[in-house]
C-alpha cells in the first residue's frame, strides 16, 4: 500500500518506525495482526459498546502461514489487551492456555466474552483482499444483533493500517524534507551534514536530540540482550519442523571470547550473532524490528561486528550507524515497502543487508556517497530474493538467511568504501527495481508457502 504519488515519498517517517522492540516470530503476522486486535478491543471499550461475541477472518498471506507465524495466538492475545510492547514472551503459553482452556477471554482486559477458537479464528485460505495481501476483519456482535466490524491491513514492519484510513502522513515540516536517496546526498552537499546528522536533525520535530539518542541506545540494548539471550539456549525450536536452536553450540565450538585472527573465523561470529538473534525471533521471543522481524538478525550482527572488531567503536558510532540505517530503510518504507507478502524477501533481508551495509559504510569513515553506493549494493545482490518459509514457519531458510544478509552487508561495505563513492547503479534506481520486481513476482513466492522450498521440500 505504497504511496505512488510525490507527497506519499515525502512522508515524515521517525526511527521509531523504523525500529520498535516487540515478539517474534514476524512483524507482519505476528506484531501487526496483535497490534490491529488491541486496537480493535479499545475501540470497542471506547464506544461502551457490550459484545456478545467478537471473530476474526485472516485473509491471503495471513492465512495461508498465519498458524506457522502465530497469527491467531497474536490476535488472541491483542484481543484480550496484549501489546506487542508491553507483553513478556515467557508468559504467554500460559495466557493463551487459560483462554483457550476456559472458552474465554476478557476484551481488552475488561469485557468477558466467550471465545471458542475453532468458531471465532476463520481461515481465508483462497481469498485475498484487494488492498493488500495481509488483511484481516474483525467483528464485533451486539445484544441487538447489530455489528461492529473493522478491516486492518497488515503493511508491514508491524505497522497496521485500518481500511478506509489514510497511511499517516504526519504533516510536520521536516528540517530536511527528503524523498529520495539523491536528495539526502544533496542536502548533505549542501550542509555539510552526514546522513546521520541529517535524520538527527529531523527527529528534532518529535523530540530533543538527547531522547533520540536515548531511543537508539534503547534499541542497541535490546538488540544485544536477544543476541546475549539467544547464545545461551537450547533445545528445538516450537513448530513442528524440529529446527534445533544452534547458536549456543556454535558459540562453544569457536575459539576465544571473540573472532581471532582467522578472518573466516570473523564470519562465523557474525553468522552466529544473526543466527542467535532469528532463533529467539523463532521461538517469540524479545527482537527489535528491524525493518522487520524476519530479517531482525542483520543489522544486530553487523552492528555487534562494529562494536567488537573496530578499534574505537564507542556509542556515538553506534548511534551513527543507527541513524544511517534509518535513514537506508526509510527510502525503502517511503519508495517500496518492506512486506515479504508484497515484496518477497527482498523487502525483508535484502533491506536490512541494504541498511546495515550503508550503516556500517558510515561508521567506517565512509562519505555521504559511499554510505549510498554501500546500501545499493547490499540490495543489488538481493533483488527477485523470494519469501518461501517451509511450514509457513519463520525458520528455514530464514533463520540462515539473516546470517548470509550479515555476512553480505559487511562486504558490501568495503567494497563501496574502496571506491570513491561514484558507481554506475543508485540507490534510488535499485530500490525502484526491487519494487517493480515485487510486482511482477508471482503471489506464491511472497509469503504464503505455497512455492519455492515451501512446497519441493518435504516436512519432516
């Protein structure tokens, strides 16, 4: 549901958007539809409305793998006033078990309502509704026999948007409007800002310098603790394809605390922060979106090989490259999308290769044109990527896809900062690609399991 028109490229997009701490095991089907549920029970609670009984009808991609990305247990749980946010991981078999258990649920916390899911989760496997490939419909019954009904779509990076609703435009006169990666480099000729500075600036608008810097801070925590958090487990991953969790055991079969000397041994520790990362986005654990969750282990890895391996790595190169990646990603939000159920994995990992590249470029001295040709490459050699989740699971081959988009963003930056920042290819060109690609890709390779490994690889 992208804006074609120049006013949709010029939309105030905030690193909030970019970067929001929730659940596995995705954005789209997990945070979004649990988003567009707490949103639909306020609504209710708001109106003083008393349903007798609320359903819910998952349509297209939702449907097709929404059991595998824990769309209903999501909704469920929204539903019943859950946030994504605010929610703890470890408590939620037991809330899910109670209300399924009991045939009931408290809406919104506060409404108790019976709730039989077999009659109130509807699968709508063959039907896609015309406005996006992620919708869902809510209703609400009343005594009267009257009906409360909302439609949400799912866009992606777990934003919702409800059908009738226009994509928000925050209409804020930015310091530095861009829409468009050229723009940046010519505000940055012109200012003599870094496009990190530049999306510091703008943040300005919505908050002092200092709270932005705070929030990435924040959000370079949480994507540490999963990585800390993923290193330490065990066992198979919920679902039934019986993944085994391996980021532990490979941690313990490297040598030292850190990468030696051995510079494939680098890329084995960065494959293992990936990998650490998308096994707790598996399992629904604590993640930061970025841009989504099924791609949540690039730019982690690559900011934990900033940290790790570059002499005088600090925190303010950690918001620099925070910033930058915003920056990449909100061209992507503002020019395409980032919904595998539009783009395929393109828009996923091909993205975040794309945002960590440019991030990393940055941190690494590079100029405001390096920065640019780091980010086009790392999406160049992810176009027509397709998004093909064998059991509608976010498991294979994402979880060793993040490890590849990884491993892809740091070369793409050395490779970009070898040159002076002239290339043939803009960023700009290749993110319209990777939309046009989108689009001529057929539906079964974008996030339904209905093509690609889903189908010619038997489930064991």
């Amino acid at each position: 549901m992208r804006q074609n028109d120049s006013e949709g490229f010029r939309r105030a997009i905030s690193i909030t958007e970019m970067f929001t701490i929730g659940i596995g095991p995705s954005s789209s089907h997990t945070v979004g539809p649990m988003r567009a549920a707490h949103d639909f029970a306020s609504a209710i609670l708001e109106s003083g409305a008393s349903p007798t009984r609320v359903t819910c009808e998952l349509f297209g991609s939702l449907a097709l793998t929404g059991r595998g990305h824990a769309t209903d247990s999501a909704t469920i749980l929204g539903l019943a006033g859950w946030e994504p946010e605010r929610i703890d991981p470890d408590a939620i078999p037991g809330l899910l078990a109670e209300i399924r258990d009991a045939g009931r649920m408290m809406l919104g916390g506060k409404i108790d309502l019976p709730f039989a899911e077999r009659r109130d989760m509807l699968f709508r496997k063959r039907k896609f509704l015309p406005e996006h490939p992620n919708g869902m419909t809510l209703t609400a019954s009343l005594p009267d026999g009257s009906t409360m009904v909302e439609t949400y779509f799912s866009i992606g990076g777990g934003a919702i948007l409800r059908r009738g609703a226009q994509v928000a435009q925050h209409n804020i006169a930015l310091p530095h409007m861009f829409a468009s990666a050229a723009d940046l480099l010519d505000i940055g000729d012109a200012t003599g800002l870094s496009i990190a500075q530049i999306i510091r600036t703008n943040e300005s608008v919505w908050r002092t310098a200092e709270e932005s810097d705070a929030f990435l801070d924040t959000v370079r925590d949480a994507m540490m603790a999963c990585i800390d958090r993923g290193l330490t487990q065990s066992g198979v991953l919920p679902g039934g394809l019986n993944v085994p969790r391996r980021a532990a055991a490979l941690q313990n079969s490297l040598t030292g605390a850190r990468p030696g000397r051995n510079p494939a041994e680098v890329f084995e520790w960065v494959s293992l922060w990936a990998l650490s990362v998308n096994e707790e986005n598996a399992a629904g654990g604590r993640v930061v979106t970025a841009p989504t969750n099924g791609a949540a282990g690039v730019i982690p890895a690559v900011l934990k090989f900033y940290e790790t391996l570059i002499d005088g790595a600090d925190a303010a190169g950690v918001r620099t490259f925070l910033y930058t990646a915003a920056a990449i990603g909100m061209l992507y939000k503002k020019r395409a999308s980032i919904s595998a159920a539009e783009m395929g994995c393109q828009g996923e990992v091909g993205v975040a290769c794309s945002m960590a590249a440019g991030a990393l470029a940055a941190v690494l001295g590079g100029t405001n044109s390096q920065i640019e040709n780091a980010a086009e490459i790392g999406m160049e050699h992810n176009l027509g990527l397709t998004c093909d989740p064998i059991g509608g699971l976010v498991q294979i081959p994402c979880i060793e896809r993040n490890t590849m988009g990884a491993v892809k963003a740091i070369n793409a930056a050395y490779l970009a900062l070898r040159g002076d920042g002239r290339h043939f290819v803009s960023l700009d060109s290749v993110i319209e690609t990777m939309r046009q690609t989108g689009q001529d890709m057929r539906s079964k390779y974008k996030e339904t399991s209905l093509g690609g490994l889903a189908v010619n690889v038997v489930e064991c």
